[in-house]
C-alpha cells in the first residue's frame, strides 16, 4: 500500500484554526517519512485545545501559516493519492477549511479513515478512539494528541488491517474528496 496518514490539532472549535500537521508517507507498506510542523492559526487559542495536544500560543508565534506549509505539502494532495486519518471527518474538515480560509483551491484525492475501517474489521473492540484502537492491536501510541505520534499511529493501525485482511475490505471504504 502506498498513502499518507495525516493529523491534524486545532487551537479551537473553528476548523480553520490549525496549529500543527503531521504527515507520515507509506510506500510499498512500509513507512519512509515523516513530516511535522507547527502552524500560526489566526485566530485564538482556547484553553481546552490546549489542554488537549499541549500547544500553546507561544509555541506558534515563529510558525509558518497555513498557505506557507500547503506548499510543502500540496504535492501529496493529488487525484490518485491516498490520504488516511483516524477520524478522516475531523482532518479532512480541518484541511478543507484551512484552504477555504485561505481561498486555495481544494485539491482532489482519495480518503480513507481508520475510525471507519476499524469499525468494520473489529467490530468487538469497546469503543474505536486512537488510543483504544492502537491498545488492543498492540501498536506503540505514547503521546496521543501529538500530531506526529498520532498520525504514526494511524498509518500502522492501516498497516495492521492490510496485513490482517488484505487490500480489498480496505478498498470498498475509500472515498473522493
């Protein structure tokens, strides 16, 4: 398989107010990269985002804005290319949002979210949070709401399910964005 996991973490409700990214790229099932970044959200924090993912004001103030980081991470956002999260209406609504701000043009590209496939594939397991989820499969998730721990850990929980059941109850899940 080849896609990126992507997280994202919000300085408050509003879905445009991103404050750090991370991208973990997957080629031929295996993990090769990782890409994380903090972001100058325009807008205010709120103190329970921050007592969430830990990030504070300060911690952005030498931050790249959102339209700075799109252009590092716009060529993974392409018509055949996969994109996976864990809870894919969150981050994809968070991507999408950011880019209306900003009026970028919304780029087309495959989805796939691990809430969904998990769902699916165990469908005994309590509950289908992050941090359930990398429990009972034994995944490594030390720091949940740290962007990079949690895509990390969303590209393995897919890497799991391709080993366990193969591709193909996987393929009936993605969608287009």
């Amino acid at each position: 398989m080849n896609f990126i996991a992507m997280d994202f973490e919000t300085a408050n409700h509003l879905p445009y107010s991103a404050c750090s990214l991370a991208l973990v790229m997957v080629q031929d099932s295996k993990i090769v990269g990782e890409y994380y970044t903090l972001i100058q959200p325009e807008t205010e924090f709120f103190w329970r985002n921050i007592q969430i993912h830990g990030i504070h004001p300060e911690d952005v103030e030498d931050a790249p804005k959102f339209p700075e980081v799109w252009q590092k991470i716009q060529p993974y956002f392409h018509q055949n290319g996969l994109i996976v999260a864990h809870n894919a209406a969150f981050d994809t609504k968070v991507l999408a949002s950011c880019l209306d701000y900003y009026h970028i043009e919304q780029p087309q590209y495959l989805s796939l979210c691990t809430v969904r496939t998990s769902r699916k594939l165990f469908p005994e397991m309590k509950n289908h949070r992050l941090n359930t989820v990398c429990a009972d499969l034994d995944i490594t998730l030390e720091n949940h709401h740290d962007a990079l721990e949690d895509s990390r850990a969303c590209a393995e929980i897919l890497l799991y399910q391709e080993a366990h059941f193969g591709v193909e109850p996987l393929k009936k899940l993605v969608t287009i964005k």
